[in-house]
C-alpha cells in the first residue's frame, strides 16, 4: 500500500513487521509474569505482571498472549519448550 503525507511518499507493507518477533515475546515467556492459579471455574489464561512496583490495585492483570517492551526471557520456559 502506498500513501502521501505532505511532501512524503511511503511505501507501507500490509504485512505486520513485528509477527514473527513477538512469538517469543509473549507475558507466558516472560520471567516477571506470574501465572493464576487455574481452577475448574476459570477457562482463560490470566496472570500478574511483576516487572514495576504494584500501584494502588496491586499487579497489572495480563493474558498469557499480551506482550510488552520490558519482556525478559524466562529460562524456565524456554528450557522446558526444548527440553
């Protein structure tokens, strides 16, 4: 896809350039993320971020699946995946 703004012409790729990097990138990866407890009455995936001091309510509330700028490779998982 092409567009002008101004004076400027780019040339804009559909695809999302960041795909293929955020596989590995995901909170599940991530050493400060701390998992919920699953329970029969919980179907979703849901855990804590530690990475920042807690504010006022406590951790924030991630999915597995969200990522962020400040992931760090949790060496348990990537050991438990190829190992």
């Amino acid at each position: 896809m092409e567009t002008t703004v101004g004076k400027l012409h780019f040339n804009i790729s559909e695809e999302d350039p960041w795909k293929h990097r955020s596989d590995f990138m995901k909170c599940k990866s991530c050493m400060w993320f701390v998992p919920k407890e699953v329970t029969e009455s919980i179907a979703y995936h849901l855990g804590r971020c530690r990475r920042h001091a807690p504010t006022m309510n406590g951790y924030p509330v991630v999915y597995v699946n969200d990522w962020c700028g400040d992931h760090k490779v949790n060496e348990k998982y990537v050991t438990k995946r190829n190992g």
